[in-house]
C-alpha cells in the first residue's frame, strides 16, 4: 500500500485550521479560528434575484460548457475594476477565472514548477499557499516579513545564494498576521526582484477591506511584467460561489489555459453568470462599504478587549483592514499548548505553527479572526482566552 500514492502527496500537510473548524463549529465554542467571512454580510436577496434574471436571460448558456478562459463579461468587470482603482493596465485576456483564489495557486504550480524548485515564502504564510505549493515538491526558502513587510535584507541574503523561481506574498493585511507592505517597503522589493527572473505572486484577497490608512498600490503596478495576481469574490461577496481569478503577463497565460483545461474544464459557469449579473445590477462599492465599517467595528472591539483582558506582555498587530491579528505570547510560550488550554474553556484560535515553514522550537504566537463574531462573543472569548494565557504563562 505505501507505493499506492504519488511522492508529490507524501509530504503535504493536512489543512490544521480545517481540522480545528471542526471543533470551532460547535456551538458552543467561541471560535476565532476561521478565516470566514461575515454571513449576516452575504447579499441574500441580491444574489438570489442575480440568479433568477440570469436563469431567465441566459440559461441555456449558463448551463453549458464554456470557455477555458471564463465568462468574457465577468473578466470585463474585473479588468475594468483594476483599471478604475489602480489605473492598472489590465485586459479581459490577461484574466482567467479559477475556481476559487486557491486554484489560481495550483495553476501556478502545475505551470511553472518543478520538483526542487525554489520558492521564496513569507514567514509566516498563508497555510493555503505552503500546502498548494508543498504538492509540486517545491523547497521554501522562508523571508520574515515585520510590521513593514518583507524583511529585505533577508530576502537579498536569500537571493545572493539562490535562484527562486517564485515569490509568494500577500501584500495586504496578509494571512495570518495582518500586517501590510509600506509603500517604501514595495518599491524596494520590486526593484530587488526586477533584478531576477523570480516570479513574484500576489495573493490579494483582502485590499478592498480597508477600514484605515491609506491605500498602496499593487506589487503589479510596480512591476507588471514579473507579477501574476491573484483575486476573489470570496470576501467581498461569498466564498460558496468559489468564484477568483489570476491576471498574468502574456507570455503565461497560454500555458495557464492549458493547465485549467486539465485541471477542470472551466469553473462553474453558473457561478459566473450569477455573479457577474449581480455585479451588472448592485453598487458593490457600496456593499464592500458596509462590510468594511462591521470589520472595522469588530477589529477595534477586540483590540480593546485584549486591551483589557490580556497580559501586558503579550503583542499584537494592528491592521488597517483584513479580518485577522497576529499575537506574540512572550517568547518561550506554546501557542498549541494554549489552544489546548483555551478549547477546555469553549475558545478557540490557529496556533501559530502551521503558518510556518521553518522554526527552531515552540511557536509563540496565534491568530485570531474577527470577522464573523459578535462584540459580544469578542467580549466573551477574549476573557477566557486572557485566563488562559494568565494560566499558561504561570504554569511555566
């Protein structure tokens, strides 16, 4: 039975936060744990009357095979999107739509890697893109990122020594620790990285959920021809339709059509249609505006709350958008022995572990999800979190 399974299978990780969802979607656990996006926010009766008229106008095409590329009106929306916020220079067929953010990932890795290739990771990362990546059997070279972003320094030790085929980021109040790249911090990674062939990929799934600061732009304005970007209506409408997309620069996407014609087809064109009929009849600004002032609320109210209940000596970031903070347990703490701790108290969080490729002992810090929990439950949850962390740090 061990030579049943493929060597690219044998060393990925089971996604930990699915297995703690499990236990975070009890009841009566207060979880913080998933990345989710607020459901009372979902556009209900929006979508539900998108997909009447779509049925109504557009059926039998909706419900047919389709084209590799997407729904061309969708990628017209999208592109235009890019166009209008950044002044992007982004055309419908630079957009292939995938299902979900997280296919845009895997058609990156089937195209462009090898076994033994090198990638360049943020540590920490999104767990998403370490198990997608650790499929194709790629070797990480991990770059801290700080409140900045990237530690550069680091990553030009890493690039004197190596040849990274790909740079995986997230840009924008990244996944786990929310923090977000400075403007400096962007020019100066894109000047180091036009100096190589490295492939930079901009998972941005969250920009749009920014309720402070100013906004940056895009790794892919900064340099557009070494840049692929990745996006998602999973947050800013709703994760069910797994409906995302990548734009990538000419000399990628035939290969990137190749890749999805064997993976799947095309991704479920009732999904796009419905999708892209919503957008044709709804202001989506205006709805991405009333999830940003729910966020925003949310996010301050748990900032107090760990304020309050929290040992002086344990850190967090502070967002300016996004749905997650990173806090740092003083330094020879176990997060995973608190999460054991807090899920006997009915809490529950991501232990810091898995968003890290590399590290020498136990992992002290944790992330903590905002986004679909009420004031109250914040109030609640990081009371008993507090306890637990007062216990933890006295039982050591």
């Amino acid at each position: 039975m061990d030579n049943l399974f493929a060597d690219r299978v044998a060393d990925v990780p089971r996604s930990f936060i699915r297995e703690i969802l499990k236990v975070a979607f009890d009841p009566s656990v207060i979880s913080f744990a998933g990345g989710l996006p607020n459901r009372d926010l979902f556009p209900v009766r929006e979508l539900k009357e998108a997909a009447i008229k779509a049925f109504d106008t557009d059926a039998c095409d909706m419900l047919q095979y389709r084209s590799s590329e997407g729904h061309l009106g969708l990628r017209r929306t999208i592109a235009e999107r890019y166009v209008r916020r950044y002044g992007l220079d982004v055309r419908p067929e630079n957009v292939l739509i995938t299902s979900g953010s997280q296919q845009g990932m895997d058609l990156l890795g089937k195209v462009l890697l090898n076994e033994g290739d090198e990638v360049i990771i943020e540590q920490p990362s999104y767990l998403g893109a370490i198990q997608v990546l650790s499929g194709y059997r790629a070797v990480f070279h991990p770059v801290p990122v700080t409140e900045e972003g990237v530690d550069l320094p680091a990553l030009q030790q890493i690039l004197v020594r190596h040849k990274p085929k790909l740079m995986y980021g997230v840009p924008n109040f990244q996944n786990p620790a929310g923090i977000s790249y400075s403007l400096e911090n962007r020019r100066r990674l894109a000047a180091i990285l036009q100096e190589t062939s490295t492939i930079f990929v901009e998972d941005d799934p969250y920009s749009e959920l920014r309720f402070a600061g100013t906004p940056k732009p895009p790794l892919k304005q900064l340099m557009p021809d070494s840049t692929v970007l990745l996006g998602s209506f999973s947050k800013i409408v709703a994760p069910g339709f797994r409906v995302g997309w990548l734009v990538a620069p000419d000399r990628m996407m035939e290969k990137l059509v190749i890749a999805k014609q064997a993976a799947d087809l095309h991704s479920s064109s009732v999904s796009q249609y419905v999708i892209h009929q919503y957008l044709m009849d709804n202001d989506i600004d205006k709805h991405i505006r009333e999830i940003v002032a729910v966020y925003g609320r949310l996010r301050q109210a748990m900032l107090d709350r760990m304020q309050e209940y929290f040992p002086r000596n344990v850190h967090t970031t502070r967002p300016e958008g996004g749905m997650f903070l990173w806090v740092s347990l003083p330094e020879h703490a176990s997060a995973t022995a608190l999460f054991d701790l807090a899920i006997r108290d009915r809490v529950a969080f991501v232990p810091g572990d898995p968003f890290y490729v590399r590290h020498a002992g136990p992992v002290n810090t944790l992330r903590l999800s905002f986004s679909c929990v009420s004031e109250e439950m914040i109030d609640v949850g990081i009371r008993r979190l507090g306890d637990c962390i007062r216990k933890l740090i006295g039982r050591e």
